[in-house]
C-alpha cells in the first residue's frame, strides 16, 4: 500500500467526500436554527451552551442519511464513473 502525500487537494476533497463533514455541518446548523427556541430569554450561558451541544448531537444523528446522500452526490459530481 502506498502512503498518499498530504496535499492542499487532497485534505480538500477528504473532507467534501466525507459523510462526517456533513453531518458536522448539518447538526451545528440544526443548532445554531432550533436551539434559541429550546430556552427562554433570561437563561444563562452555560444553560444556552449546553442546549445548544445537545440540540447539535440531535442533528447529527439525524442526519445520516441526508450526510450520506449528499456524499454521494459530491463523489458523482467529481469522480463521474470512478464511484466505489
């Protein structure tokens, strides 16, 4: 097996490709859109960081199948044929 070289490109599209990246980004958004809804306005800071950690692994669990999907769209855009 040879060891790839660690490119600009190369850490680039490991993570577009990567389903975790997505997931990622779609929990922190999830986060950032729901969590000011979950408390009310007098509540302190470590009370808001917390819900907002807990409502950012909520979204993350629930969005396995959108990371997945949209993965496989970025692989098919960019790789055309050449998709495992």
């Amino acid at each position: 097996m040879t060891k790839r070289p660690l490119t600009a490109s190369y850490v680039f599209f490991y993570i577009l490709f990567s389903e975790d990246t997505w997931r990622i980004g779609i929990g922190v958004a999830f986060s950032v859109l729901v969590a000011p809804y979950a408390y009310e306005p007098g509540t302190d800071l470590p009370a808001r960081v917390v819900i907002h950690i807990m409502v950012a692994g909520i979204g993350f669990a629930a969005a396995r199948i959108p990371a997945r999907l949209i993965s496989r769209f970025f692989k098919k855009l960019v790789l055309g044929d050449r998709v495992t």
